[in-house]
C-alpha cells in the first residue's frame, strides 16, 4: 500500500511555510522546530537592522484553508485555546504567541498568550486592524521578550529615535543659611514648638547638638530652640558641598524639610508612603490644576473623587496626584528627584485602608505618556510661585525658598514603546485624564 500525506499535512506546512516568510520579512528569524513538536512550531528571534539580539518568542502556528473563524466580523473574532495547549506552555521560560494562517485569503494574525489565564476563559479576542502580522507589529514583539519584574527593564524598539525626559529638577538654593547650637533634640524641638502660641514650623534640621534652616530663627518661633547668641549666618555652599558624608545626608534631609515647609499649603506629607500629595480642598471634592504643558495649555484633577456605578451612587475613594521625593547631589548640583505615584482616602482627607490594590490598578492603567505629563505637571507645579512672582501684582516676598529648573531631556537612539510600560489588564480602559499625551 502506497504512502500518502493528508490534506492537513500539507495545510499545516504551508501555514507555518507562510508565517516564516512573513517573519523573515519583518526582519525577524524564524527556525521551525522538529516534527516531535507538541505545541510550539517554531522560535521567533527579534533582529535589529540585521543584528540578532538573543530574544526568542515561541510561536504556536495555526492553519486553516478557508472557514470562517468564531464571531468573526468585518473589525474581529475570537479564538479558543485548547487546554491542553494551555497546560502544555505553563511550563515555558519564553513569551508565546499564537499566529492564526487562512489560505484563502492569505490572511495572517497574532496574539500574545498570557499564562494566568483561566481555564475556564480560554477565549483570545483578535482585533483585525491591530492584530495583523506585519512590520506594524515588530516593536509589540520586541517588547515580548523583556521580562516586566525588577526594579526597571527597557527594550530597544526597533522604529525611530525620541527625546525621554528625565524625573530630575535642579536645585538654585539660597545663598545664606543659618547654624547654631541647641540643647534640643528633634523631638523636644518639635514638642516646644507646637505647644508655642505662634504657628509651628519645621523647616529646619537638628542633628547633635546643631540646628541648620535657611530662615533666621531669630526672626521666627524657632528661636524658642536655638541658642540666640550662637546664630550665624554662613554660606550655603559650605554645608550643600562638604565632602563629608554624613554632612551631605543632614544636608538633603534639611531640603526635604524646607521643602514641606514650602509647599505646606497645597500638598500634605504621608509619613507611611513617604510621598507628599495634593490635599483635597473639601470633603469629597475634585480639585484641578491648571498649568502650561510643553505645547498647550491643559489641566488635570490632581484630586479625583472616584463614585460606584451602582444605583446608590457613593465614594468609592479619593484619589491624589503624589509623588516620592529623594534629594541627590550630583556633582556640584543638587537635585530634586521625583517617582510620580497616588496617594488613596476615603473622603479627601482620611488615608484609605486598603491602598495597595487601588494603586496597582491605576498603574496598570499608566503609560510612558502619562507618566512623562506627570513629570511636566509636578514642574509647573513647583514653579508656579516664580511665575506669579513676575505678575505686575504680585506681593513681594523675602522668605528664602528652593527653585527649580526645567527636567533634562536625553536624546534616545530609539523609541520607548508603550507596551513595555507594565501588563494592563484586559478589557481596561485608559485613564480620565486631561494631562498631555506628550509620547503620542
């Protein structure tokens, strides 16, 4: 009895013949695996310009020579994944996609196959424009390949360069700062203070038997604290640049107070996040801020009141523009750097109990373009007191105060994609915000 290869056989090849010439003129390598293969029909490895980089995706080819796919419509359809397919790729140590071949049109698409998937939800929602097998594909591929844990990760797209802005603004510092001796530690300071009868403030550092502040306590509550006759006014080079470390770390501990202390009237310090947020002007109510992006004008809530969708309408929760600072010395510059983040309560003013898993939420939800709008609204923020101290009708003022120059920029050879910022989840939708899609 003759031998015979089945119509199947030959689909399956010139699917997966179809899909590696496809790969292969993407600029991708595609090597086919051996006939025992149980669920993987071959290894994607991403090129740059011809260059292999070593990052593999492994890829489940599947044909079919002309029936309609499930819920197919002119904009999508659906795929079900075989269990025992699903079963078979928990094991991997690669990213999977599966790639769907039509002979009858030629057709070619693609879907990334997450393995936390319920096996009970075992159905791939495939979006004809955007899920096409093409060079419009190469940087979501490329970004397959980068593992999403750690403390930060980048890929090298494969499409033109940007300008990446850099979360750092430099410091101009006050020119005079003044020391003096005390017997106060910082919490008896703290406590005198506060039992004083004028305004308590704390924009000062105290460490043994020392007190720094760029305001002269003598002129304020403070010199309740100090030793009068010890105050002196010096240069504040001298302590912002001393070589000693430990001086150094006084020193940015001294801005983040002077910081506080500056903002006090808009942003509030959450000791347990270590981040300072915008405070809610009222219970249970928005609050915008206005500001010049880099193109336009805009604004954003930095007070957001989030209401359930249910029939007894309620505050779910308040959410507020945040934002962790770090003080850092580079150099003979010192330098604010800021890690845009949320602060969560209940009603504007008491801190929510459960943050954590409203604040992965919200991020899931940011993109690189976002979180560039934050940085630019944090700046504007922060500058707004200079440009008002140019206004014709500005009130003058002689507390010293921390400036704040424009973020750098750095000039990449390559675009940041935006499938690299985090895994959203699916069917999320992009967050309400106003802020400059300025990455777009």
């Amino acid at each position: 009895m003759s031998k015979t290869i089945t119509s199947n056989q030959l689909l399956g090849e010139i699917g997966e013949t179809a899909v590696r010439l496809r790969f292969l003129n993407m600029g991708f390598q595609f090597d086919g695996r051996s006939r025992l293969e149980a669920g993987i029909d071959g290894i994607a490895e991403v090129m740059d310009k011809g260059k292999p980089l070593a990052r593999m995706i492994a890829v489940q080819v599947k044909a079919t020579e002309s029936s309609r796919y499930s819920s197919e419509d002119d904009s999508g359809f659906t795929y079900l994944l075989r269990q025992a397919d699903l079963s078979y790729w928990q094991g991997s140590n690669l990213p999977i996609i599966i790639v769907l071949y039509r002979k009858s049109d030629e057709t070619i698409y693609w879907k990334t196959v997450t393995l936390d998937l319920n096996p009970d939800d075992r159905k791939l929602h495939f979006d004809k424009a955007n899920d096409v097998l093409d060079a419009n594909a190469v940087d979501r591929l490329a970004a397959l390949t980068v593992p999403k844990t750690g403390f930060g990760y980048y890929v090298p797209p494969l499409g033109g360069g940007e300008d990446a802005l850099v979360n750092i603004f430099p410091l101009t510092l006050p020119t005079e700062m003044f020391v003096s001796s005390t017997h106060y530690t910082p919490k008896g300071a703290a406590a005198t203070l506060l039992a004083a009868d004028e305004p308590a403030r704390f924009d000062w550092v105290i460490k043994g038997g020392k007190f720094w502040s760029f305001s002269d306590p003598r002129e304020n509550v403070c010199h309740q604290i100090v030793d009068i006759d010890q105050v002196e006014g010096i240069d504040t080079s001298y302590l912002a640049f001393h070589e000693d470390h430990d001086e150094q770390n006084t020193f940015a501990y001294l801005l983040k107070s002077a910081f506080g202390h500056q903002v006090r009237a808009d942003l509030g310090w959450s000791k347990v996040g270590k981040l300072f947020y915008f405070r809610a002007k009222a219970e249970n109510t928005t609050r915008t801020f206005a500001y010049e992006a880099s193109k336009k004008k805009t604004s954003t809530e930095v007070v957001n009141v989030s209401i359930s969708k249910g029939d007894a309408a309620r505050v779910e929760f308040v959410r507020h523009h945040a934002f962790q600072p770090r003080f850092e010395r580079l150099f003979d510059q010192w330098y604010l750097v800021i890690s845009p983040t949320y602060f969560f309560t209940t009603n504007g003013f008491i801190p929510h109990s459960y943050p954590g898993a409203l604040l992965a939420g919200k991020k899931r939800l940011d993109n690189s373009a976002s979180i560039r709008g934050q940085v630019i609204m944090w700046h504007r923020f922060l500058t707004q007191p200079e440009r008002d101290a140019k206004s014709l009708f500005a009130k003058a003022s002689s507390a010293p105060c921390l400036k704040f120059g424009e973020p750098p920029t750095v000039a990449l050879s390559t675009r940041v994609p935006e499938d690299v910022w985090g895994s959203p989840r699916r069917g999320a939708t992009e967050p309400d915000s106003k802020q400059e899609r300025l990455f777009g």
